[in-house]
C-alpha cells in the first residue's frame, strides 16, 4: 500500500494505521511497538513534563528505526519548552491538537517536521490546511477523551471534511477493527487513528485495572460530558455519576469544575482508581474483550481490513 | 444486486436503500415515489390517524405496482385499529419501532407480513431476533427524530450488531450519500435506511420553509436532547434553546414535558414553524443544499455507492 497511499508516503509507513496519542496510555514502550508493527507509534505529551518528553523520546528512537511521531496538546503551559525540545530530540513528525493550528505549524514546518493537526469540524480542517499542516485528522464524537462540541459522528465528519480539503486526510472515533477501518477509507479517509484499542495493548501505561474495565465495557458505558467546559467521553464510574448528576442539577461550569479538580485522569488511568478516577475511553470500548500485544492490533485491523474489502466486492 | 442480496430478496427491490418511514414527511407521495425508483419507500404512520393511514396506503398502492411498507412506532395509542387495517389492506411489509418486537411480530407473521423491527442497540437486536422479525435497522446516534438512550454511533452500533445476529441488517443514521451507503456495507450492513435526505425529496410533506431550514443546516447545528425523558434529535432553533435552557438550568422531566407540550413537531415539520416547531432531523442536513426528486436520490446514492466501491478497489 505504501507506493500509492499518501499518508503511508508522508510517514514512511507501511500500514496506514496510526496510534492515537493518549494521555497515560501512550508512552514509548506502546508507540515504538505500534512503529515497530509497520504502523505509526505516537508518544503522547499531553501527560507528559518536557524532561518526562524527552526520556521517552530517546527510549522510542532506541527501541523502534522506524518511524514514530509525538502528539502535543497546544494548550499545555510548557509549549515552548515542549517545541524546542521536539527539535533537539530530531522528532520527525508531530501531531498537534486542542489548539490554534497557525501558532506553530510555520514554525514546525521550517524545523523541517511533518506538522499534522486534529479537527472535530470542516471549519478547523480548513484553518489547518491553510496554516500549511501536512495532513488531518478528523475525530468523530464517538472517540475517547476530549471531543468537539458539535457532536458530529465519524460517519458524517469525514465526508464533510473529505470534500472540504485537499490534504491527506485520517479518520478518527470509533475505529477498532478493520470493517471500521474500510467504512472510513470508503469515506474518503487515507488512513485510521486509533485510540481505544491500542489503550488497552499490552505496551499501554493504562493500570491493569482500567485495561480490565474497559474490555469489560458493554454500549452505552460511555458519554460525552462536560459538554459546558471541555467534553470529554467517560466510562460510567462514581466519578462520572456525580458529575452526570451535578449536570442533571443544572451544575455550572464552574462547579463542575471544582468537583473535577485536578489529577483525575492520571488517578484513574494511570493509577488504576476506577472509582474516584476520570476514565477517557471511546465507543470501541464495547467491541473489545482481550489484552494483546501492540503488533497483533496492527496485523488485525489490517488483516480485518483487507478481508473485508475481499467480502465487499465479492458480496 | 438483486439476485445476492438478502434485503433486496426480502422485499423484492432492486436496490437495497430504503426511504425511513418520518413523521409529517413520509407519505404516500414520498413512499410511492421511492418505490418506483427501485427502493423501498416506507409511509410513516408514526403521525397519521389510523383513516388517514388507510387512505396513504391506498393511494401508495394506486400510485406504484412495486413494493412499498408502512413504518408502526408501537407506542402508538390505535395500535389494534393500525394492525387491523394493514392486514386489511394488504400491506406486505411492517417495520415497528419504539416498542417491544414480541408484541405483535407473530401475529403480523401469521399473516403473512415481513417483519422487520428498528433498534439501536444489540440487546433489542438480540431480542427482535427471536421475536422471530425478518430483518433489522440498527440506527445510530447520528440519526433524526428519536434515538436511542446509549448513544452509540452507526459505525460502533453495525459491527457489534452483525457479530449478534445473523438475520439481515439495515444501516441507519448519517448515511446520505453513496460514500456512507459504502462505508455501511463494509461494515456488515446489507442495506441502508435515510432519512433526513428523503424528508428534504420534492414529494416529502415536510413543510417549504423546514425542508429550506435542513437545507441551510450546518455541522453542529442538531442535538440530541430530552434525555431524561424521550431522547430526540433537533435542529437548533427557538423551541431547541428553550428545552435546552431548561436542561442547563436542572429541569426535571415533567418540566420538560411540559415545554414540549402537544403538537411541536406537527407545527414544525408539517405546518412551517421554525420558531416554535420541534424540527427533527439527522446530522446529514449539513450535507445537503438542494431539493429534488426522490428518483434522484436512489439514484445517486446507488450510483455513489458503485463509484465509491470502484475507487475504493482501485486506489
């Protein structure tokens, strides 16, 4: 695939399936095994200190030859700090999000990184491709963690962005196997991101017992909330039924947001609290039921993609 | 297609796209048309007395040869008059909704109706099945008009749907073009169900001004709200703030209720009310920009969906 993919041409990749960057998941013991795969291994700052960064940069390139991306967070205080050390470090390709696509792109792109920015809407697709990014991720409302507040699910966002942009353009939010995977090549999507089921590989920093959760979710152990400060899709915990109810009281956005608190996530998906913790997980939740290896993921959704692009055209 | 497909055999089409039956929208006028197009055009009896369901169902007959359904949310209060008067007249195929399947699916089998029940969930899927219904729509959250509670999106719900049952299965919920239908059918559906395109057809009932409302829609512009009593998704207009305010504010359901009242969507869809009117409608309004023939949308869906299919071979 990779002679005539862009985005498997624009990486250096052999599959165009792409790990998502996850906070307390997606370290470099995950990402080097993703690159390792024949996919793309991405390091997820947005948990990560500058210094904590770079140890795992360093660890990723001593582990994998191949290539490996990080995904930053624009919001992060240290930013700079962050930016510079990614150049240091000869990071090659970055993903960046929750943010201004023209703050850094420019400045990326004349380091000579490969800049790529996630959207959840036409709109910021077309801000990023005109701040010069390489390529789009487009997140649907299914996936995990923070989320756009427009709602618009994989299925609809990817043709509106699809006939928005001319850039290379992968899909995100709800793809766990390779029949998802085909649906948004059908799109018009050129490759996957993939979050959940990655956050749940054997090479996840996830704590055992939020890996055990999510493959013991089922549909519906899911939602989107906080939808009046920054959404983010839950599993259902303590934690997010008394936010739900706080919300259901008519909560304010600043209530809501003394009863998150800080360190939430990192209690629940790094430390294992599944009561008092904030757990981000996406819909693909409810498919999953085992902990495998990074590289078994790679070879299913691609395996599962080719055979049900086979079933497709012969059915 | 016809030969393979099990949709298609099932109810003897030529295409495997079906028209959802919809409140105020789904007439005789739109069914027919659907019908005579190669699809399966649904009335909607969901906002119909049960004299003028009979009279849409005898004009839908005088108007194609081919077959057409009637769409029965079972909630309905003349449920024994519906069921009574579509034996009565000869209508072939039922599908029920928001109801439970082993209320009438025998009886309607006994004579000699294809049966086919629309869920949003597997266990529903599950229990449908062996309620002994021919076939399924699984509909996701993206979808117009009432939805269901869990929230799962079309590209989550149809995978684990296909891996529960084995009986035939319909897509629902933001397909609009041939690209969507595509991605559905890699997904494991035979078949696909559009609404919100079809309420915007020429011989839709829905009022000028709402279907120039879809029309001018924009991503983000539905919610799914009114989750506390009975989830439904709508365009964001006045009467959309106000239960929306009422949420934000901790109303309870009976507060809600209250709002809402009798009669919205009637005003809204039927009567023009883009004030005061609940407008129901599925993410994909902020795809479409033009009213035409019902003709025209079967056959642009299906010939998207060959287009979609060749370029996904190719490329």
């Amino acid at each position: 695939m990779s002679t005539t993919n862009r985005i498997c041409k624009l990486f250096g990749i052999q599959y165009p399936i792409i790990q998502a960057g996850m906070v307390w998941c997606s370290g470099w013991r995950l990402a080097s095994a993703v690159s390792n795969a024949g996919g793309l291994g991405i390091i997820g700052a947005g948990s990560m200190h500058p210094e904590m960064l770079r140890s795992h940069i360093q660890k990723c390139r001593a582990a994998t030859g191949r290539p490996f991306a990080v995904n930053v967070p624009l919001l992060y205080p240290e930013m700079e700090a962050i930016m510079g050390l990614l150049v240091e470090e000869g990071v090659k390709i970055v993903f960046t999000s929750a943010g201004n696509p023209n703050t850094w792109t420019k400045w990326l792109k004349d380091q000579g990184i490969t800049v790529v920015h996630v959207v959840s809407n036409t709109k910021f697709a077309l801000k990023a491709e005109a701040a010069g990014v390489d390529a789009i991720v487009a997140e649907g409302f299914e996936a995990g963690g923070h989320n756009g507040r427009e709602e618009t699910t994989t299925l609809c966002l990817i043709p509106l962005v699809r006939d928005a942009v001319q850039i290379p353009l992968i899909a995100a939010g709800g793809i766990g196997d390779g029949r998802a995977m085909l649906a948004c090549m059908a799109l018009g999507a050129e490759a996957v991101q993939v979050g959940t089921r990655f956050a749940t590989a054997a090479e996840s920093s996830a704590h055992a017992d939020f890996k055990a959760r999510i493959l013991a979710a089922k549909e519906g152990d899911t939602e989107l909330v906080m939808k009046q400060t920054v959404p983010v899709r839950l599993l259902k915990n303590p934690f997010y039924h008394q936010i739900k109810q706080a919300e259901l009281k008519g909560a304010t956005p600043e209530e809501l947001q003394s009863i998150l608190g800080r360190g939430r996530a990192k209690k629940g998906m790094l430390e294992g609290d599944l009561e008092e913790g904030e757990l981000e997980i996406g819909q693909v939740a409810a498919m999953l039921d085992h902990i495998e290896p990074a590289a078994h993921i790679v070879a299913d959704i691609w395996d599962g993609y080719l055979a049900a692009k086979k079933k497709l055209v012969e059915g």
